[in-house]
C-alpha cells in the first residue's frame, strides 16, 4: 500500500507517488503516503506503479483475514504482499512495555534503531514480525526528501517502486505530545524531530510496511505514528547518505524529493535480544 507525504503548504499538490513516498525514483514519501501524508514538499515525478501481483480467485471473493487480538492486523487482497509472509501474531496482551533493538546494516554503514513498546505496541510488534520474516533484507530505500521542511529517507518496500507492502495494515497509534512546528503559521504541523523512526502510510489506519528515518527535524501534520528512534550510528549514515542529495532526474536535474543519488540497500534487519 503506498505511503507518502503531502507537498508543503502554499505548493502546488504533488503527483501521486508510487505509492508510499513513492515516487522514488523520480518520486514523491508520503502524497499519499509518508504517504499521504507527510506533508511539507511537492515531491518530483515518479515513476509508474509496478503492477500488483493479481490476487487469486479465492481471495478475491473471501472476505480479508483479520486477527482477533488488539491491533486486529488485516489483509489487503487488493494490494499483496510484495513478499510472501503470514499476518503477525496477535496476542491478546499485547507486549506494551520495554524498548527492543533493531539494526539495519546498509551498504552504507549501520542504522541503529530503539524501538518503543510503549509508544506504539502494535507497530513495535508488526515491525520485529517483518524483521523476523526477512521482509526488509535486501530491500532499497526508495525516497529522500531534502525540503528545509521535510529531512526524511523512506524504506520499507521490497520492491523499490513506493507502492509495495507486507499484504495487510493495521491501525495508527499517533503521537498526542508533539511540539507545534515554528515554521507552520497554521499551527497543524507539528515538529518530527531529528533521530525519529516512523511509520508512513496512506491514510488514517493503513500501516504496513513502509517506514522512513528524519534526518532533520521536520514539519508533518501528526498523522504518522512514532514507534522508535535512530542511534547516533545510525544519524551518521543518514547523514552520509542525505550528504549525496536525491538523483536527478531527465525532468528535473536538481530535485529535492526522489530515489536517493547514493543507492541504498537494507542488507539485514537483525534484532537484538538484549536490551
């Protein structure tokens, strides 16, 4: 399902994304996806959809699959996974509580994230399920966006286009806490701060793969749900790779949203079982 970000106030709205951030190649985190909702920058023209995989006939007549605990995770027959893998587990009691580590080694160097239970429980346990599956190695992060308002790289999509996912979505859990943006006049924007991991998504309540890491702080409506934070590991390969810009493009040779100029791939998602 694509995930990306809307285009910053007084712009003109921005093509529709591959789909999540998506338009990464050319792209645009969030249009619909930071997905839909990022808001802050008119992203560059991306490329076309990658066609889905046709769903089959079973699943395009039985109704979608839910889980019956709290984050009540549910497919998305229209949109299948980029990569084949279960819904996650759904525990009644839901684990809300603790922080659990997670590094991402890049071909760029590693990424460390602390992920909080706490925060967003549902998220934090969607998110060990796809590190669990391997859905994010060998993944590209597909989006960097390089707005004064909005600092963001976008990954979390195994096909690269923006518009792939894990096959289901689940609920927001959003932040209440959030200092307004100074940069905002209208007082919506609220201030996603250097070092936060969060969710992208395509509207209210359809998370699912697709994350992105703000390199700087940035300007968003609160729409997207906070689950962890970037190590200073982490902050620096961030650095390194937003250092390179976004690639030019033959519609435009000095974008400031679109696919990364210094490739970068999710080699492994490993979590950490200290604490």
């Amino acid at each position: 399902m694509p995930s990306e970000l809307p285009p910053r106030p007084g712009t003109a709205a921005p093509r529709r994304p591959v789909r999540a951030l998506t338009r990464l190649a050319g792209v645009t985190l969030l249009a619909g996806a930071l997905v839909a909702g990022i808001a802050a920058a008119a992203p560059a023209a991306a490329p076309a959809p990658a066609a889905a995989p046709a769903a089959s006939a079973d699943a395009a007549t039985r109704p979608p699959r839910t889980t019956h605990g709290p984050c009540a995770y549910t497919e998305t027959p229209d949109e299948p996974a980029a990569r084949p893998l279960p819904l996650p587990p759904d525990p009644r009691r839901t684990p809300a509580r603790g922080n659990v580590r997670v590094t991402l080694s890049t071909n760029h160097g590693p990424i460390g994230l602390t992920l909080d239970r706490e925060a967003a429980p549902c998220t934090v346990q969607s998110f060990l399920h796809l590190v669990a599956k391997r859905f994010y190695d060998r993944t590209p992060c597909h989006r960097l966006t390089a707005y004064p308002t909005l600092s963001v790289l976008q990954c979390g999509d195994p096909s690269g286009t923006g518009e792939g996912g894990p096959g289901y979505r689940y609920r927001d859990e959003l932040p209440t806490d959030l200092p307004p943006a100074p940069t905002d006049p209208t007082g919506e924007r609220r201030v996603y701060a250097r070092g936060v991991l969060a969710m992208a998504n395509a509207g209210p309540d359809t998370n699912g793969s697709q994350f992105f890491l703000v390199y700087a702080n940035s300007a968003l409506r609160p729409n997207y749900t906070i689950f962890g934070e970037v190590d200073a590991a982490g902050l620096a390969t961030l650095d390194r790779i937003a250092a390179g810009g976004v690639a030019p493009t033959a519609e435009d040779p000095a974008p400031v949203d679109g696919a990364p100029a210094l490739p970068v791939e999710i080699r492994r998602a490993v979590r950490s079982h200290h604490r």
